[in-house]
C-alpha cells in the first residue's frame, strides 16, 4: 500500500463515499474497499482478500500515506486514525469492508472535505490479480437518500444498462431546485452546493 488518495470526483463503480463525518474532530469515515463491489478497473476482492490487506497496512503503520487526486505529493497533518473491517450489523457500512477514519488536519483538504469538494477516498495497492468471470446484479433503476447538505436531503435515482454501464440519474425536487448526477458518489452542485450519497450497497457480484 503506497497511498490513500482524496478524491474529489469519483468514478462510477468506485465506492469509498464519505459516510460519516466529525466535523469538531477533523475526521471522515468510509469504507474504503468492500467484498464484492467492483471498483473504478472493473474489479473486486473477497472479504477474506481485504482483511489481509487491511492488516498488511496496519503491521506496516503507513499511516499518514496520503495525497490528493493520486499525485504522490504527502500532505502533512492527514493520516489514518481509525481502521477496521466492518461486522455483521454495522449500522453504517458494509459487512466485511476494510473501513478508515482519516484526520484531516490540512487546512486546504478540510475546506474542499467541508465543501463537498472532495468526498471520498481511493487507494494505491500492489495487488496480484486472477481472471474471473462473474455475474452482476443491477437493476434498471436504483434510488435511496442522499446526505444532508443545507439541512436537507433528496431521494435520488440512478441507471444503469444491460453491460453494467453507469449511465447517471437525477434527484426528486426538494425546496424548489433538484440536482443531476453524473457521478457515482456526489450529485452536481444546485444553488450553492451538492449532496453526497452511496449505492453501491445495492449491487452485487456473484
């Protein structure tokens, strides 16, 4: 493991969206890689896979491996605080995913993390990889809340194609305005800000 990487925009299938985030301490949570999800490559791990690579990090303590858009520059003051993988009944994230808690003391990636400007996590990783052929499960159609922003949240939905394809969605309307999407992880921005919100929970790879 080389790097945890704020993102600011992510890609479609990649699923480390911010869910919880202390504001007074500093600190987002994500799962920052879950069973059976496909990633940004179009590929997955089993549980079993993240739980090695999770301690791997752990016994090599790069705890404060962190850059921005993956441009291998250290930011000082950001380092992982938290780390485990989630339980059967986690209220907040998926079972068996490899979950963080970041600090984020640099005064620069605070601001964007409070802005919605960066919402999420990737990561850099040497990996052995081995073909799979899979099925996926993806309905035409998926919806669920979006996050809180300007004290209030949207219903959203999302599309998908029959090739797994991630074709964007829309919110419902909410104090008159609602908001595109065509990402993954975030919604456009609609009279001063945007919503951050997650689906990959509902997809699964068998």
């Amino acid at each position: 493991m080389a790097f945890f990487h704020f993102w600011g925009c992510l890609m479609p299938e990649t699923i480390a969206v911010f869910k919880t985030i202390h504001e007074p301490k500093r600190i987002v949570w994500s799962e920052l890689y879950s069973p059976g999800k496909l990633d940004s490559d179009h590929e997955f791990m089993r549980a079993e896979q993240i739980e090695a690579m999770a301690y791997d990090f752990m016994k090599t303590m790069k705890l404060d491996a962190v850059d921005h858009q993956h441009d291998q520059q250290h930011r000082d003051g950001c380092c992982v605080v938290e780390s485990f993988i989630a339980r059967k009944g986690d209220p907040d994230f998926i079972e068996g995913a490899w979950v963080i808690g970041m600090y984020v003391g640099d005064d620069e990636m605070w601001d964007k993390v409070v802005k919605g400007e960066i919402n999420g996590f990737s990561m850099e990783a040497m990996v052995v990889k081995e073909p799979k052929q899979v099925t996926m499960e993806v309905a035409p159609v998926l919806t669920g809340l979006t996050q809180k922003s300007e004290g209030h949240e949207h219903t959203f939905l999302v599309a998908y194609d029959n090739q797994g394809n991630f074709l964007g969605g829309k919110t419902d309307q909410v104090n008159g305005h609602s908001h595109a999407i065509r990402y993954g992880t975030a919604t456009t921005e609609t009279n001063g800000h945007s919503h951050r919100f997650s689906h990959i929970e509902q997809l699964n790879i068998n």
